[in-house]
C-alpha cells in the first residue's frame, strides 16, 4: 500500500521529506496528494487497457482544483456530480462534449448552466428528461444528453452498490425503451448510454461479469435508440486496497476481456465513444493526511495518541463513511517510519466524540508528542467526504506536490 518511499527514516511525500513538507505548508493538519503516484498510474493504466478505452476522471472522488488539472492532461474527460465540480471542470480548459454531469438531484439552476455550458447530462430521470428540453427551448440550444441506465444486474462485492435493484440512480433499465421513444420527439442531442454498476472492487471477476452484461444491456438499449450510438460511458469500480489482507487489483484478466468486448462493440456499435470513469483509483492511493500529536494519555491499560485531526477532516478513515466494522486505514508515523521499539496504541482526534477514531488498536514505533502522523490512501473521498464544520474546529488544507 505504500506509493511513497523512505529517506533517513521519514516519509518523502512529492520527494519531499515529510517534517519539510509540513514546514512548507504552515500548518497541521493537512492533506498532500503526489502528482508523480497519479501520473504513474494513468501511465500504467494507458498500457494495459484497451487503447480504444478513453478514460475519464470522476472529479467527486478528489475536487482540489489542482488535482483536476493535473488530470485533465492526463485523461480523455472529466465527470462531474455538482455545479460546483462543472465549473471546476471547465475551468481546466477541457472541451464542454468531454465533460459529463451525473447525479440523481440536478436542480434546474445546474441544468441549466450544464445546457449553456454544452456538457453532456446523464439524465437520472424522466422528468429531468422533460425539465432538460424546456431549459433548453428557452434557451434555443439542442441539450447534450446520455441516458443513465439503471440495469437490472449490479457489480458483486462492490465497496458501494449503484445499481440493481430500486435506486435513485438512473432510469430503470426496463423503462429505458420509452425514454428513447420520447427523446425522439424532443429537441435533444442524444450521445448514449451512461451505466454504471458499482465502485470500490478489487475481484477480476466480479468486474469482468459486470463490463460484460454492460455491452449487452446497452446492445438492447440501442435497437430503442433515437440515433446511432456515439458515447457509451461502463462505468469504473475498479478498487484500490485500504484494509489488512487485501491485495491490489489485477487488472490483466479485466483489460485482456475488455479488448474482446471492445472489439465486438466495434461491430455492434460502431459509432460509439468507449468510456471508463475512474475517480478513486486514479488519487486514491496518491494522497496522505497528516495530523500532529498534541497529548499522549493511559486509560485503563489502554495508550491513546490524541492528535489535531479527526473525523471532520478525514471521515473515511475514522470508519464513518460506509463502513459496517470499522477497519484502521494504513497509517505510520511519518517523521520516524521504522523503530526498534514498539507500542499498541489508539490514535484518536480533538472531537467530543468516541466516533473520532483515526487508528484502533494499532501497532506503531513509540510515539512523542509532536510525531506526524500519516493516514495513507487518503486521496480519494477524503476531505470532500468530509463535515469540516463539526463542532467548529479548524480547518485543514491540501497541497499537491
């Protein structure tokens, strides 16, 4: 799990060692995300799919501004779930047909300027369908949409379900057909088909069964279509490791049966733009957040490292954000990764609450007040995840190095 290497036994985070960094910054705590670790793995990634795969960057995963910058150079389009993420989007410089807008909940302020802007909507309804043509009546311009498809199958074991099922995600695979009947008789410029199934998985398997009932289900979908297909967006899912015992993807088996479905999609849907939407791991495990001790304490034959960050910054990793049983994220001491002495601790934040868990039960070197330390995989769903509000501590920041 560890992108980041080691120099006189402290984190380098951007080549930087870490107390340097934090120097740098001003302050703790803080997130830093590694702009080579992101690199790295669109390189690794561009390799081993489909080179007619174009890959696309889900901006809810990690919004700084930055990051989405550095990505928008190295992807083929950026997906976005607010206006606040569009206007991010566009601020890049990345053409309006290579951005995409999803999200069950688009008020008619954001469709709206998505209309104006000239993305293309993944329309989640058939009354966003109706809403999205009068906007763009009004406005005398041919709205870009794509249908989201709520499909009648969903990605198994994934970290977080979209799809099977009743959801507020997309239109119900088996009420599609109509859909395209009425876009038919609208004034919009339909590209195709935005299916997506489920995030966070880390089974071969699972993830080839699901991009194969995709081509299909979106095979079905297009003897309904109005016109030819020209974008059909299978989602992401792919995973990234965060708990004990889990291993990286293995992404061969995924990319050697993509390349058969791209290729008979080739046939089927010739006009079709083949899109993967990754967010989480493309940044996932390019990001840290390193926070500070402030007090060490017993209780009960318990040791409790109390530092200045917490829940509010970094929900994810306090076990608050999804998780069932709570599991501890990797995390070292970053200003002494490696000791001869050890010690089984608890690291926990400021907040008056026992949800404030950063670590539970966790074996590190010994540990002083002042030590940085460092939650790994914090790239994606980390401070954006967050309610930085709570109980009105401070706030962090991000840095991209």
């Amino acid at each position: 799990m560890m992108q980041f290497p080691i120099q006189d036994n402290e984190l380098l985070i951007g080549g930087i060692p870490l107390t340097r960094l934090a120097s740098r910054v001003g302050q703790t705590p803080f997130y830093a995300y590694d702009r080579k670790v992101i690199t790295d793995r669109l390189q690794q990634l561009r390799a081993i799919l489909p080179k007619e795969i174009h890959l696309h960057y889900a901006i809810k995963a990690n919004s700084m501004p930055a990051v989405v910058q550095h990505l928008s150079g190295l992807t083929d389009g950026l997906d976005v779930a607010s206006l606040g993420e569009m206007k991010v989007a566009l601020d890049t410089g990345m053409a309006a047909d290579k951005i995409s807008f999803a999200g069950p909940g688009k008020s008619d302020k954001e469709l709206t300027a998505a209309v104006a802007a000239g993305v293309t909507i993944n329309m989640e309804s058939e009354g966003e369908m109706e809403r999205i043509a009068t906007i763009g009546n009004k406005l005398s311009i041919q709205p870009r949409v794509s249908v989201r498809v709520n499909p009648d199958f969903e990605l198994k074991t994934s970290g977080m379900k979209m799809s099977g099922g009743p959801k507020p995600f997309g239109i119900d695979a088996e009420r599609v057909p109509d859909v395209l009947k009425r876009i038919a008789n609208l004034s919009l410029d339909f590209q195709g088909f935005h299916i997506f199934s489920g995030s966070q998985n880390l089974r071969p398997e699972a993830l080839i069964e699901a991009q194969t009932n995709t081509f299909e289900l979106a095979y079905r979908m297009a003897e309904y279509a109005p016109s030819p297909i020209t974008w059909l967006n299978i989602g992401g899912g792919f995973g990234i490791p965060y708990f004990p015992g889990e291993k990286p993807l293995d992404l061969q088996p995924v990319a050697d049966n993509l390349q058969s479905l791209v290729d008979e999609c080739k046939t089927r849907l010739p006009d079709a733009e083949i899109v993967i939407e990754l967010g989480r791991y493309l940044v996932g495990e390019a990001g840290v957040y390193v926070c500070e001790v402030i007090d060490k304490k017993i209780s009960r034959g318990e040791t409790f490292i109390v530092t200045n960050g917490g829940l509010h910054h970094h929900l994810a990793a306090s076990g608050n954000f999804g998780q069932v049983i709570r599991k501890n994220y990797p995390v070292c001491v970053g200003n002494h990764v490696v000791s001869e002495n050890s010690e089984i601790v608890n690291v926990v934040g400021p907040l008056c609450t026992p949800l404030d868990i950063l670590a539970n039960k966790i074996e590190l070197p010994v540990i002083t007040i002042g030590d940085l330390i460092v939650v790994y995989q914090s790239g994606a769903y980390g401070l954006n995840a967050s309610p930085q509000g709570f109980l009105s501590h401070p706030a962090t920041i991000e840095v991209f190095v």
